[in-house]
C-alpha cells in the first residue's frame, strides 16, 4: 500500500525516443508529503514524511534515485515508519530497463524486487527477468512501454490536445508490475507567476497539465473485480519533466507530495 510507482517518479522524457520531445531537465526535487484524506475504517489519523527524487541523464540513458519516507499514525496512536527507496535505469532508446526497490515497513523484513526488462523493438514483445524477491520472467507484450517513454507519450498527447490516452505500463515495481494505464488529460494550465516560481525557477516559463493517470493490474483479482483501478495519480507536470502536486490515491486513503525544493543538476559530456 506504501508503494510510489516508479512511473511517476520517472517524470522525464527520453529526448532519443521521440524527435518532438522537449528537452528535459535533469533534477534534485524534494516534495513535503501530508495525508489527504482517510476514510472511515482505513486506521490512519495522520500521515507526513518527504519524497526526494534525482533523475539525471548519462551517455546511454536515464537514471531514477527516489526515497520516500513517511511515518503514518494509526487510529490507535502508534506510530509507523515507511522507507521506500527505488534505483531504476532506462536507455535512451526506451528499449531496456533495469530496476530496484526496497520497501521496509517499520520493523518488518524489507520487500525488495530487482530485475531488468528488454523490449525486442518499440511496439513489440519483450520480457523481465527478476533476480529478487526470487528468479522469474514475465512476458511483455505488444504494445508494452517502461516508465520514461510513458511519460514521453502522455505529454507528446497533451501537447497535440488529446485528452484521453490508453498505455501499457511496465515500471518493475513487483513480479507483476505490469499494468493498463487510463490516463486523462487535463487542460494546459496558465503559467506559475512570479511569485509562485518562488525558489523553483527551472519552472518558470514552463508549459504544464493536469494529469490523472488509473493503474489497472493486467490481472484482476477476487477483491477487485474487472474495470477497478488498484490505485490513481492525479499530479501536475510540466514540460521540462517536473511534477508537482501529486496525490496518490489507494482507495482508503490518499497522500499528497508538494514540491518544496528544487535544484538542476548538470547535463552529461558525452
């Protein structure tokens, strides 16, 4: 329930996949994360902790390091703490990826998932192979995308007006991390002023849109019968590959990450 999935996180553009792509900025962001709402039964009175993500390009792909650590009250007054940490890594050509996380939850064994994944062409078959929890493959199918070109696509769409866009998403976080996408497109959103930029300046001038993106698991189960999300994003991403007001959306509960601290990091010399 505490997972951020990686593509989100990934919000960026691989520039080799697409001759249209803007270019992006390589990036530190640090967002302030709070609870949004809990409903009845769901246990939780309060939820606060911090997200940072560093994406950054090298000479042949594209880097992920995220971390997430909350700490959740329960209705009883206890105290959990969360740590989520991911590493993924996805060539420019959107054709391989490679992943890792950890997710510990308070004093709990740690969760961990590794692997990586090879696409045969864009738009064909492919396959993952883990290495952790244990040694597996899964079968990509047609059609089937990695995180960066994700994003690649849902702002290629915004930018050519579509509102709606349907993709298959494979983001590693789990031996079945392979979900249909609904993503929804919101209108483009008028330039932050000034004073919103604040200290954030890589987003001024930016271009952006609301987004609301529904995780469907290829696979349903007895608990969640068929045309019922596993869980929703709604977040506001500029074109630079920056997101900004993220809710996370598990059903029963929902938090929300404020970008709080923003820093560019250097381009490679390739």
């Amino acid at each position: 329930m505490w997972r951020c999935t990686a593509v989100l996180m990934s919000s960026v553009l691989a520039s080799g996949i697409c001759e249209a792509a803007p270019a992006l900025q390589s990036h530190i962001a640090v967002y302030e994360v709070t609870l949004e709402r809990a409903r009845e039964g769901a246990g939780i009175a309060d939820l606060r902790g911090r997200l940072v993500l560093e994406w950054a390009r090298d000479c042949e792909g594209y880097i992920l390091n995220q971390r997430m650590l909350t700490q959740v009250t329960s209705a009883q007054g206890e105290d959990v703490t969360n740590d989520f940490i991911v590493t993924t890594w996805e060539s420019l050509d959107g054709l391989k990826f490679r992943y890792s996380s950890r997710s510990d939850v308070g004093s709990e064994s740690a969760d961990e998932v590794a692997g990586k994944a090879e696409l045969t062409r864009h738009g064909g078959t492919g396959e993952a192979r883990f290495t952790k929890p244990q040694s597996s493959t899964l079968t990509l199918p047609e059609g089937a995308v990695f995180p960066t070109e994700q994003v690649m696509l849902l702002l290629g769409a915004a930018e050519n007006g579509e509102r709606t866009r349907s993709i298959l998403l494979f983001d590693g976080s789990r031996a079945d991390g392979l979900f249909e996408t609904f993503n929804v497109i919101g209108a483009e959103r008028p330039p932050l002023s000034a004073s919103e930029v604040g200290q954030r300046k890589l987003l001024s001038g930016q271009r952006s849109w609301a987004m609301h993106t529904a995780y469907f698991p290829r696979q349903p189960s007895k608990d969640r019968p068929p045309g019922t999300p596993e869980f929703e994003i709604a977040y506001r991403l500029y074109q630079n590959g920056v997101a900004n007001e993220i809710v996370f959306d598990y059903g029963h509960f929902a938090m929300r990450a404020m970008l709080t601290k923003l820093t560019s990091l250097p381009a490679p010399s390739c």
